[in-house]
C-alpha cells in the first residue's frame, strides 16, 4: 500500500486522476445528507449523468462509516467525460468535499478498492501490490508518497 503524504494538487492531481481512470474501471463520489442541503450539487451531478453507473444510499463506503445516518453513493465509469468533469471541478484530491462539491472521490479496479480518499481527514492511499503500477505511481513528480504493509 502507498499512502499518499500530502495532498496532489495542479499537475500533481491531473497525473493521479490519469493513471487512476487507466487502471481503475469505476470510482464513487459520496453526498451525504448530513452536511445541508444536496440541491446545490444538481448541475454538477447533471454534468457526470451520462457516466453514472448507480447511486446507493449506504452508511459505508470506501473511507467511511456512519453510525446512525446514509448517504448517497454515486457509482461512475471511468470514461473521457467523467476524467475531464473530475479535472475542471478540483485541482486537488481533497478539494473532493462538502459543501463544495461531493466528497471522498475513490477508485476501484475490479470491484476493489485501488486509491481511497478520507477528504475531511486528508487522508489516502493506493492499495496496489502491483509492481508496475507502483512504479508509475512513483514516477508522478513531486508525489509524496511512503510504502506500508498490513498488518
């Protein structure tokens, strides 16, 4: 596992979200109800309709659990139009949160989870033992990123 030290912001962040969409097949951004009202982000989820592959009410996701309350989980292809709305809407991975915009942009490859983002905790990590993977993930200039094993 990478865990990502500090936050990829300009190059960084497009460099990420590139290889993300090439390895990844899905990623999910999450509104939870919560945090105000969720018709502000109606032209943004307009924006990303044609990618949608579900939206889930869940009280878990990939950096979260709730304890009494859900929040609406939107599954999303990783095609062009998803890579450029995710592109021109942040300029950072944690710039992924309310009330702002939708919180907690992760990946997933196969099912999986690939690359995790907790953006009010500005944590995250890649789960990848791949080697080429980890190499390209390395060779991101300026990426801050430190190897961890599961115990």
């Amino acid at each position: 596992m990478l865990v990502i030290d500090q936050n990829p912001k300009g190059e960084q962040y497009s460099k990420l979200i590139d290889l993300a969409f090439e390895i990844c097949d899905e990623f999910h951004l999450v509104l939870r109800k919560d945090m105000g009202s969720l018709k502000s982000f109606d032209p943004f989820l307009k924006k990303l309709e044609s990618s949608l592959k579900e939206m889930k009410e869940q009280s878990e996701w990939a950096s979260t659990m709730l304890f009494n309350n859900t929040a609406k989980v939107y599954y999303y292809y990783t095609d062009e139009n998803a890579k450029s709305i995710l592109k021109e809407f942040a300029n950072s991975l944690y710039d992924w949160e309310q009330p702002n915009l939708p919180e907690d942009l992760s990946f997933f490859k196969n099912g999986e989870e690939w690359l995790v983002t907790s953006s009010h905790e500005e944590e995250s990590y890649i789960d990848t033992e791949n080697d080429t993977e980890i190499q390209r993930i390395l060779s991101i200039p300026e990426l801050k990123v430190h190897m961890e094993k599961w115990d």
